[in-house]
C-alpha cells in the first residue's frame, strides 16, 4: 500500500467529481500532456480516457513511478526526478498542456520559476491547469489594495491570464489537508510588458514587498540611489506601503530599474 510522504508534501486527490471537473476544463483530446506530481494516477486515468497525443508525468517519489509503471505500462511516459530541477522548456518539442496538484511547500517555488523562464518567442505550454493551497491561490488572483496583493499577484498577472474553477475541500484528498485548495486556470498573454532581464521584476516586487507594513521610501531610495526625482516624475507617494502600487506602477518601476542600471 502507497503512503503519502508528508515530507514531499503528498495529498492525493481520489473525489471523482473534481477530478471530472479538473479535465473538462479544457478540450484535451490529441493534445501532449504533462502532469506535474500523478501520485496514485487517479486523474492520469482519466486524462487518458480523453485520448491525447502524448502523455508525460514528472513524479519525484520512486514508489509512485514502480505503481504508475505497472498501472499505465507504455501509455505515459515517466521522468522520475523534481520538478524544480527539470529544464521545462526542453521537455517536448511539442507544446504542453499541463495539470498538476502541486505539492504545497514548493508550488510558489515552481510557478514562479516558470513565469521567469517563459520565452517570449515559444512559450512551452498553451494552459496550467494547477491546483495551489487557497491562500496561495488568493494572492495569485488578488487586486491591488488587498491584504492578499503581493509579489506572486504581479508576477502571475504580468505574463498570464488567470481564470479561478473552484475552491476544493480538504475531504476530496487523502491524507486529508488541513487547508482549502483552489484550482487555477493559466493561460499565457500574447501582449505583455517586456523587460531586459524578467528577473528584474521579481528583484523590486521581493524588494518592495520584503517589509510590506512600511512605507515604499526606504526600498524605493535603496533600489534606485536616493533619487527622489524620479518619485517625482513617476507621481510616486513615497508614504505608500506595497500593496498600494498598482500592477502597472511595478511594471515601471522595473522599466526605470533597467534603465538605470543599463
């Protein structure tokens, strides 16, 4: 019998209902698959009932690769390693839909890294279809001015549109969690702000959002060497705190970061 291992933070996903819900989201019939964490393969089964091209999973437990093996034989294929160390955008010539239950301690990790890693000439996949801890998945889709805006809201919105499915209560898992779930559709924008280095981006919004009770003074003079001017020319009331810059203001102050720096 196959235990989840809490320290790679399993929750295995066995209500019938959500998972008929999670793979009608989207047509995927002919499309190349990725799964992200199958665990027992309940949803893989039913991905494959829906006939796709190509089917790839990325499971990082061993056992789980042995049962997946035995269960699905030569019907999907099986990278046994951690996502986070796989290279996303060589894993098929082909783009992917992806689907995955993302381990909670590291989902924050993954999207993130993604977003920073898209290419703006091929993008690798056309959907994430991904289910994140609530509250994870309440600061990737807040609105500025919200106790949930953050450094993650800004980062997802800036490269993707982002569509909630449906909250999912710990009873739909074993073991049970002892939070909510979210599932969140992805979808990556043809017309985005660009930048010479994305990571940039993420530099300012950890920056700013490091101590987001204060005010944006202190971060604001040490990013860009006590230029008040610039403050002013970017209408920027330094007696904000983070969460009171909108989405659009962070894309500039990005933009005057690289041009300082440049």
């Amino acid at each position: 019998m196959i235990r989840a291992k809490k320290s790679l933070g399993q929750n295995f996903l066995i209500n019938q209902n959500i998972i008929d819900k999670i793979i009608n989201v989207i047509d995927i019939k002919y499309k190349n698959i990725l799964e992200i964490g199958p665990g027992t393969g309940n949803l893989t089964e039913k991905i494959l009932k829906k006939k796709p091209n190509n089917f790839l999973v990325v499971e990082k437990d061993y056992n789980l690769v042995k049962l997946l093996k035995e269960k699905f034989n030569e019907k999907i294929e099986i990278i046994n390693d951690d996502i986070l160390k796989v290279e996303e955008n060589s894993l098929s010539n082909e783009i992917l839909t992806v689907y995955g239950n993302l381990p909670y301690n590291i989902s924050t990790e993954i999207l993130i890294k993604w977003i920073l890693n898209m290419k703006d000439e091929k993008i690798w996949f056309d959907y994430l279809v991904l289910m994140f801890q609530k509250e994870v998945a309440d600061r990737i889709i807040s609105e500025f001015n919200t106790k949930n805006y953050g450094r993650l809201t800004i980062l997802a919105n800036w490269r993707l549109k982002i569509k909630k499915i449906c909250d999912i209560h710990p009873s739909c898992f074993n073991p049970r969690p002892k939070v909510e779930s979210t599932l969140l559709l992805f979808e990556p924008k043809i017309n985005f702000f660009k930048f010479e280095n994305p990571k940039n981006l993420e530099k300012i919004t950890r920056v700013f959002f490091m101590h987001r009770r204060k005010m944006i003074k202190k971060p604001f003079l040490n990013l860009f060497n006590n230029d008040v001017n610039l403050a002013s020319k970017m209408e920027l009331d330094l007696n904000l705190r983070p969460q009171n810059l909108d989405f659009n203001t962070y894309l500039n102050l990005t933009k005057e970061y690289e041009a300082l720096r440049s």
